[in-house]
C-alpha cells in the first residue's frame, strides 16, 4: 500500500488526473513557507493558506501578506522581496489574496522570485462571470453537468464545488459571479428563498467572489401579486427598493443584479410604452445606497421578425434600441453587450454598440461556454476571437480607439458544471483561464495565455506546451472552416440545440440569423446585405471610418464578406477564389485539421497523464468524425445551391465510401434524414426490430484498410454495433456517446474507425446493429481507406 503510494508520486505525468484541478496545481516538493499575515480578514487567511497549499521553494521562505500598497486601483497588488522576505500587498485584501495567486503562478511557471518588485492591477472594476443555472439544477447552454449551486429548487446541500469554484475565479482576479439564468425564475426574489442564496453567497465571499443575481424585470407583480411592474409607478419603484434592501440586510457585499428585458419572451418596459432607461434606472436607483450595480442587457431584439423582408435586420437591434437612450442611464447602469451584433456566432463583426455608446457605461459580454463553438465536445479556444473583439479599433471621432478602451466591464457566460473537469472537456478549461487573464490584462497575447495555460495545466514538457498550444491556437480557424467561414455564422440548428450542422435552419423564420443563401432567381448568391446603400443600413451604424470598410466590396474583409453583403457563388475574394471553392477548401481544411490534431494529440502519450491523455483523444476522435459531417453537409448544399462543382473534385465524390442504403438489408429499413446534408445522399438505414444487419461486398483490390463506419448516436438509448468481415468480428461498440439530440440528425452523426482490417475482394462486410429505447441503431455509410 504504502509503496503503490510512493510509486504514484513518482510516476510523472502516468497517473489518473480528472482535471478537477484545472490550472491550480502546486509541486509536490520543497519547503512550506513561513507566512506571516499583516492584518485580519478571511480573504488574507484564504491566501495565508493557499501559499502553505501550494508555495514550494528548496529552502523555507518568508512571505508577508498584507498592508497597503499606495497608488493602485482596487484589486491591485505588489510583490516584492525585502530582506529576503516576499512581501504581497494589495490596494484591498482582495488584491492581496491577487497577488498570492500571481506568486504561486510563478512558482508554477519556474519563474524565479528571489527578487520580486512589481505590481499589477486590472484594467476594469468589474471581472465577472454570469452561469445560466436553472434552480432545478439545469444550466441553459451547459455542458459541463448539472449546476454546482442549485438543486431540485434549492442550494446544493454540498457546496464544495461552489467554494472550488471561487477559489478558481480568485486565482484569476475574476471579483463577481451570477449564479442563475438570465431566463429568470422570478422565485430568486421570493423572501423565502433568501437563505439560499445567503448560503451561496458565504462560500464565494471568502475568495473575494461578489454574488450577483439575474432578475425578473416583472418580479414585482410575479413575486408579490402587485397588479404592475410598471417602472415609473410609485409602487413598483417602492417595491425594489424595499427588495433590494431586504438582500442587502442578508448579503451585505451583492454585487448588484443583471436584467434581460424584452428579449426573447421575458417581460420588459415596453409593456408600458417605457424604455430601457426607465426600466435600469427603477432597479438602479434601489441598489445606489448599497453600492450595487445593474447590469442591463444590450442583448434585446425580436425574434419574430418577417424573414420576407429583405430591410429587417436582428443585427441592427441593439444599437437602435439603446443609441437614443445614451446619457440617460444612471452611472451604477451598466448596459452588457454581446461582443457581436447576433449571438457569439463562430464569426461576427464587433457590436456597433460599443462605439456608440458615449455617456452610458458598458461592459463587454463574451461567451466561456461553447454554445455556437462545438458544446465543448469541439475544443475551440476562444481567446483569438476575444482578442480581436478587445483590440478592434472602432475609431471614435476619427481616432485610435479599441474596444478594450471603451469598456468599463468585462463579463463571461461561463456555465461550469459537476462534471469532474468542470466544462466536460480538458481543453476547455482554457477558456475560463483564458477569459479570466483578459479581463485582467487584454494586453496579453493568445500565444502567452495558451501557453501559461498549458504549462499550469499539463506541465512544462516543451512537447507538450508546443503541441498543445499549436492546437488551442489554431482551432478557432478551424473550427470556423467547417462550421461557417467568411461571415456566414455558424451553420447549425439555430432554432434548436444550436449544435450540428443544418445549414438552412436559420432561414424562413423570425429569429434572423439569416444567410440569405439563394439558389435561384436573379438574387443566386450567398450573404446578407447589410449596406447602406442597397441592404439593411445596418453598417451605418459603425462610425463613419468602420462604415466606410465594410460598406465597400473592395475593402471588406474576406472574414465577414457575407456578414455584410450578398454576394454571387462566383464573387471574388481577396484572396483569389471564388466565395464557392472558398466555402468548399475551407470546410476540407477544417476536417483535415482536425484529423492532424489528432495524430499531433497521440504523439503526447506518456507525456501527459493516462485519464486526460485518452479523454482528450476520445474528444477528438470525436471532433474529427463530426468535423467530417460538417464538411459533407455544407459543401454538398452550397453544391445544390450554387450548381457549381468542387473545381478539386472532392464534393460528392467519396472513394470507398457504401451507402447503408445501397447494401443488402436484413431488418434495416431506409428513411430520408432531415435536414438532407446530414447524411450522405440524404439517407440513412434504421432498424426497428430487435436487431439488424447491413452488408456490403468489398470489391476493391486486396490490403489493410480502415474501415469506417458512420453511424446514429441518440441520447434516447445505448444501441450496440457490431462489424463483421467474412464472418469474423473485427469490432464492436455502443453508441453511448453524450449528444444533444434525440434525432437522426448532423448532432447524432458518429464515426467508428476500425484500423488495420485486411480485405480481399469478395469479401462481405457485415454491420449487426442492436437498437435500444427508441434508438434505432441507424447506419449511414461505411469507408475504406
Ligand atoms: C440564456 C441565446 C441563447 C439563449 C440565451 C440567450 C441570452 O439566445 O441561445 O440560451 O439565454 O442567448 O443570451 O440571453
């Protein structure tokens, strides 16, 4: 026992690592030091213990924690080293605890800190993260597991996970956290309900971790049965600050509240012909005496516009519902702003808003949880994309002015959930780590935080920082070269689970993120025009010199060339192909990407610990089998739509690959898949009885194969497969996979690879599939390579 134990210790990397511990992970070895706090709070103790956790050196150290550091702004801190003591002061204790954080990251990074003097201090106030839990213990757009603060109506009974959680945010200066949905259950306000969130709030106070609720804009009627919410009535004005007091009473340090009014079926102002001033305002002036703060959508539009009209324009929404109202919010009013015009698509121009705002303050929203970015089962890390929100340049009266001058907030949909490692996928986790160090510092660069990331994470083998950083740098482009390049957003189920791809989902319908692809008529062509001289005015939104960029065809850059015009199949892109070949390469780059990514993953084995090294495959196996179905799905329809072929060939043309529908069929029946670009030629097989065979007779030339198999993966059931070649059984599976979908669809689409099949013409290749609860063990191909 007690040497399996040593071993363990010494065994590198080998060893199971659930990724519970994200990027907080302390040497084993050195010397704990002797820490010494100047003052009393349990933010100063939180760090006094996270240095004796984690604070390793060959020799014993003295560190000093506390005292006041002059001349930073809150939060910030100093280290230094003083006769021989590392001594870490802060503006607050929050920025000491900051700076006990920031110490231990460069123990962990071998940095040296024999003589330490520097200070840091974040460029914004407000470093939040927003989760959408349900007080059922869902969490909308989740796919980390069920939420780590709710359950069945109440706080968790445990709240170990929410007390790990902030200590997570501290690490990376993050100072606020909501802790449910902005689509409200207005419950959160019922007086009875208050000792739940009091709960929530102690564990997170301890790591300087404010808590913050999303409210109901119609609570005082839906809480308290007043017949109004009306903003401008006496009573309802009495009404939050009588509630917003009573929460002050229970959590003195509440961060303050977030409203989503008048946006996609929450109630808001325009129930009385108020606007949004009224309705942040009503709200803000109950906080001001307690020092909280409203943060108010700017994300409101509707969702039932007339997809017929070629002037509407969800795009436009939030800088014509919030541009008059500038200067008329109170300065605790904080309007959060999506960082693109729709809804943190794959690529979207930045939000106009951010410009137009003058007099109002504003916090930029972005997305942590990988709604539109693969549900975390695509590794996609998000900081490129952040980067390029924060640094573009909206050129406010004619000069330099990034959006990272503009904001005075910083807020992330982050959505971590119980799953051991928080988001369901190791590679995610950078996105939280990555977010929270922006916040901090928007000056670093994707490659710095990738890295550091990386070295905190899986350690400091260069092979391992390397492949890892090469992959988590790159797979933004990817992931957009298969799911939606040149401004087309991402291609997916826009009206359901926003996961696979369905290309045309989000045409014909009121929620307007429309692509406009035509496939006749004098409008053939791609993209939605957004000019001002021909499309939806929308680019006039932009100061003039933006304007002036995405309005010209000659300037508008290939990125977001659809976003902004309409353009012919045939258009020329800067870079020299046609709007079609480009959408058809791309979305082969993408796929070949991801297949490289795999193979790049499989030369760290041994480097990286057993548990995350296979989980990390199985996730990209898995990403490059459904990266796969978005390339087929979106070439073969841009195909049909345009009529103009693949000048490489490659579109509809599949060497080696059988249809299930083509095979002989033993209980199998054939169905038609919708949308049609799911599956290849539309169609797929399905067994609604016990069990089912496919067959297939291989005529090619003999060898060992790769044999392929596309098949349906459910969440109704557990179906199992079996493949067969002249009889013998060269692989079997269940198809348990954790998927979005109860249907046969681009989300369902799962590939098996069996390597290393040797083949003889003649021979007969047999898949056996076994449904189970309403999953039918469908087929759709098979593939040798
Ligand atoms: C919480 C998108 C998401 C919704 C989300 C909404 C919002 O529409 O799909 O799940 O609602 O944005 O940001 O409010």
């Amino acid at each position: 026992m007690r040497w399996a134990l040593v071993l363990s210790l010494f065994a590198g990397p080998l060893f199971a690592d659930t990724g519970y511990d994200a990027w907080l992970r302390y040497p084993s070895s050195g010397v704990v030091p002797v820490v010494t706090i100047m003052g009393n709070s349990a933010l100063l103790e939180r760090a006094r213990q996270e240095l004796l956790r984690g604070f390793r050196t060959p020799k014993a150290q003295a560190i000093v924690l506390g005292g006041a550091a002059p001349n930073l702004k809150p939060d910030g801190y100093q280290l230094k080293t003083t006769a021989g003591k590392i001594v870490i002061t802060g503006a607050d204790d929050r920025g000491v605890l900051y700076g006990a954080f920031a110490l231990l990251r460069k123990i962990a990074l071998g940095e040296s800190v024999t003589t330490l003097d520097e200070k840091s201090e974040p460029r914004v106030p407000v470093r939040w993260v927003n989760q959408w839990d349900n007080l059922d213990g869902s969490i909308e757009r989740g796919y980390g597991g069920r939420s780590i603060f709710w359950d069945n109506g109440a706080a968790r009974a445990d709240l170990k996970r929410v007390r790990d959680y902030g200590r997570m945010l501290a690490s990376l200066g993050i100072n606020g956290t909501s802790i449910n949905n902005v689509n409200v259950n207005p419950r959160i306000l019922a007086s009875d309900f208050l000792p739940e969130i009091v709960k929530i709030a102690n564990t997170l106070r301890p790591w300087g971790v404010r808590t913050v609720l999303s409210v109901d804009f119609g609570s005082p009627q839906k809480i308290d049965g007043l017949d109004t919410f009306d903003p401008l009535d006496p009573r309802v004005i009495a009404w939050w600050k009588a509630k917003t007091d009573e929460l002050y009473r229970a959590v003195p340090d509440l961060g303050g509240f977030i409203i989503k009014a008048d946006s996609e079926g929450r109630v808001g102002p325009s129930a009385y012909g108020r606007t949004h001033a009224d309705a942040a305002n009503v709200v803000a002036r109950a906080l001001k005496p307690h020092g909280g703060m409203i943060f108010y959508r700017g994300f409101v539009y509707d969702n039932k516009m007339d997809w017929r009209n070629l002037k509407n324009d969800r795009a436009r929404a939030a800088d014509d519902n919030f541009r008059s109202l500038d200067g008329k919010f109170d300065d605790n009013v904080v309007i959060q702003i999506k960082n693109g015009p729709i809804d943190f698509q794959v690529r979207e121009p930045i939000s106009p808003l951010f410009g137009t705002l003058a007099k109002t303050k504003q916090a930029i929203e972005l997305q942590i949880t990988q709604e539109y970015m693969g549900q975390a089962r695509h590794t996609v890390f998000l900081v490129p994309m952040w980067k390029e929100a924060l640094d573009f340049d909206l050129r406010v009266g004619d000069r330099a002015t990034p959006v990272k001058s503009r904001v005075n907030a910083v807020v992330g949909v982050s959505n971590v959930g119980l799953d051991d490692n928080w988001f369901g996928n190791h590679l995610s986790q950078a996105n939280l780590y990555g977010f929270g160090r922006l916040a901090w510092n928007p000056d670093l660069s994707a490659r710095q935080i990738a890295e550091e990331w990386t070295r905190l994470t899986f350690g400091n083998d260069p092979k391992v920082i390397q492949t890892i950083t090469n992959i988590q740098l790159n797979s933004w482009r990817t992931y957009e070269n298969y799911t939606g390049p040149l401004g087309l957003q991402t291609l997916t189920d826009i009206v359901g689970n926003h996961y696979g791809v369905a290309v045309e989902a989000s045409e014909r319908n009121g929620w307007g993120q429309w692509h406009r692809a035509d496939s006749d008529g004098d409008n053939r062509g791609v993209g939605m025009d957004r000019t001002v001289a021909t499309g939806t005015g929308y680019i006039g939104q932009y100061t003039p010199a933006v304007a002036r960029i995405y309005e010209s065809l000659a300037t508008c850059p290939d990125d977001l060339l659809l976003f902004m015009h309409h353009v012919p199949y045939t258009y020329m892109l800067h870079s020299g192909k046609t709007v079609v070949q480009y959408l058809y390469d791309s979305h082969y780059a993408g796929a070949d990407a991801v297949n490289q990514y795999v193979r790049d993953w499989k030369s760290l084995q041994g480097r990286v610990d057993d548990q995350r090294y296979g989980e990390v495959l199985s996730q990209l196996e898995y990403q490059a089998g459904q990266a796969e179905v978005w390339r087929d799905a979106v070439s073969n329809w841009f195909l049909r739509a345009s009529g103009i072929p693949d000048a490489k060939g490659r579109v509809g043309n599949y060497p080696g690959r059988m249809e299930a529908e083509s095979a002989s069929l033993d209980g199998y029946k054939l169905i038609d898949v919708t949308p049609w670009e799911a599956a290849s030629g539309g169609k797929a097989v399905e067994c609604t009885s016990a069990s089912c065979a496919a067959t297939f007779r291989y005529s090619g030339s003999g060898g060992v194969f790769a044999i392929r198999v596309r098949y349906f993966d459910t969440n109704t059931g557990v179906s199992r497969f079996r493949a067969l070649v002249a009889n013998k059984v060269i692989g079997e599976w269940a198809a348990n996979d954790r998927v979005p979908t109860r249907k046969i669809d681009g989300s369902s689409s799962a590939l098996r690879v069996i390597e290393g099949v040797a083949l003889q013409p003649g021979d007969e290749i047999r898949i056996e599939g076994t449904p189970d609860s309403g999953e039918t063990a469908a087929l759709d191909y098979i593939e040798i390579r």
